[in-house]
C-alpha cells in the first residue's frame, strides 16, 4: 500500500448553546496540536493560536437558494444567528477547498442542513449550507458536480426537494423511509433495526454503484450520529461505525475528487457521543 502525506483538514466552528457540544472546542485540542489542521471560528473570544476567522453570509446568499419569505420568517427567530454561521461554515469550506487552502474540512453545525427545502425548514434544520455551498462554488469556481451523501437517521427532505430535479447533484439519503428515486435523488432504505457490518455494507454499494459512476467534485457527506445505540434514532449501530464510515468517505474522496469531501453534522443528542466521535472523524480527516 502507497502510504500517503496527511491532507490539510479545516475545522469550521461558532460558539453554540446547547448541551450535545458543550465540550467543544476543548475537546478538539489533541487534534489541534497537528500541523495540518486549522480551525475556523466565529462567535468564539479565546482563539487558539491556528485559529482562522469563520465570516457569515450575506442575506442575498441565502435567497439563492431559499425564499425571501422563509428567510424573513427565520430572520425573526432566535435561531437566525446560529443558523447563518452553520450554513457560513459549509460555504467557507467548500470556497478555501476550491481555493487550495485546504483538502476536506468538518463543519460543526447549531442547525443542520437536510431538512431545510427552498421553501420550508423544520427538524432543527433552517438554511441548507450544502445547497448554499454548491450556489457559491459553481458562481466562483464553474464547479459542477456535487455528491450529497446523507448518513442521518432521517430522511433528508428539504435537500431532496431542492435538488430533484438537478441531475448535476447526486444525493443519496440513507434512511428508514422509502422514497422514489427522481434523477439522482437516491433513496436507500435502512432496516428499523441494522448493525455495523450490515449499514457500512450499504454505504459501500452506495459508493460502488453510485458515487464511482456519478463521479462528483466534490462530496458532501451529512452525517448524523442520532442512529447511534442510545440516541433518538438509534438504528442499533455502535459508535465505531463513525470513524469506520469517516474511513470509507476519505477513501473514495481520495479516489475521485481529490480528497475534496467536507463533512456536516447533522443529527445526535448525546453529549456524550459527540465528545467521543467528532474528534475521531477528525482524526480520520487529517491522517
């Protein structure tokens, strides 16, 4: 086996309220001391010494891809500042890949992406930074091909509805529901109840009949914990299945587009989950 330099990895992060990252950025301070990892942050005063800055969005970035109606409506709320930088995170990740700044990142999100359609949001999702991001990369960079892979427990339904009819984006949602697919919106249906070796089996046909042949610039990878045993959509998987799946992710990025692969927390609840498999992902990322 060719042993490979370990890539440059962007850590994208904004001060959140909420129990699941409490230990955060504490937690990430192992995976900081690597000269390859860089952390980007907003909202955040004691910046370690490989700190970045992490800067929002512009509102008419956000109407690119969701409704004046619905970002008004989110406007109002309180969840508006932390959704922004969620969806700043991704968008700067994908922009300093493009600009070879970095070769894949990992996005800490207050509000997650899938949930978020042009116009509607729910689940704890407000703006969709993947769809935001892939609007940004095609304006500044003629990027064209993207792959969405949607490892949460839930069906990804806003970022379906936003690209259903885009057959230059792959999404593929691994969940318990059943849905048609529609141009390369793909559904792939996980038993209520799986294990590790069955889920990873998934992924990797996934990837073999899908990913390979789609051949995308870029991958998004979605991914919640919640399927985790203990969690609220626990699917009966482990905690090592994450950095199993982190492995498997890195290795096809590595294979068809050059490393470029940023991934979103999405979905999980428990602190504790989070404080043990976030920086292994990581890890995985800058190895």
């Amino acid at each position: 086996m060719i042993k490979r330099h370990p890539g440059r990895t962007g850590i994208f992060f904004h001060y959140q309220q909420g129990e699941r990252l409490r230990d955060f950025p504490k937690a990430l301070s192992p995976v900081l001391a690597k000269d390859n990892v860089f952390l980007y942050d907003a909202l955040y005063d004691h910046k370690p010494a490989s700190a970045f800055d992490l800067n929002p969005i512009s509102i008419e970035t956000l109407h690119k891809v969701h409704s004046r109606t619905m970002v008004e409506q989110i406007l109002s709320s309180n969840a508006f500042e932390g959704a922004l930088y969620s969806a700043s995170g991704t968008v700067s990740a994908g922009e300093r890949i493009f600009s070879g700044e970095i070769d894949n990142a990992f996005v800490f999100t207050g509000y997650g992406d899938h949930h978020a359609g042009s116009n509607f949001f729910g689940g704890g999702c407000y703006f969709n930074g993947a769809a935001i991001a892939i609007h940004e990369l095609r304006k500044k960079f003629g990027t064209q091909r993207f792959a969405i892979i949607d490892t949460d427990a839930h069906h990804g339904d806003g970022t379906w509805e936003i690209f259903q009819n885009n057959s230059d984006v792959l999404y593929i949602c691994f969940c318990t529901s059943s849905f048609y697919e529609q141009n390369y919106n793909v559904n792939i249906q996980v038993p209520h109840h799986t294990d590790n070796t069955s889920y990873l089996a998934l992924v990797k046909n996934a990837f073999q009949d899908w990913v390979r042949p789609f051949q995308p610039e870029l991958i998004f990878w979605n991914w919640g914990y919640d399927g985790t045993i203990g969690d609220y959509g626990d699917l009966g998987l482990t905690p090592q299945v994450h950095q199993k799946l982190a492995e498997e992710f890195k290795e096809i990025a590595h294979e068809i587009c050059r490393d470029r692969l940023i991934v979103i927390l999405c979905g999980g609840s428990r602190r504790d989950l989070a404080t043990r498999i976030i920086p292994e992902i990581i890890n995985v990322l800058a190895d």
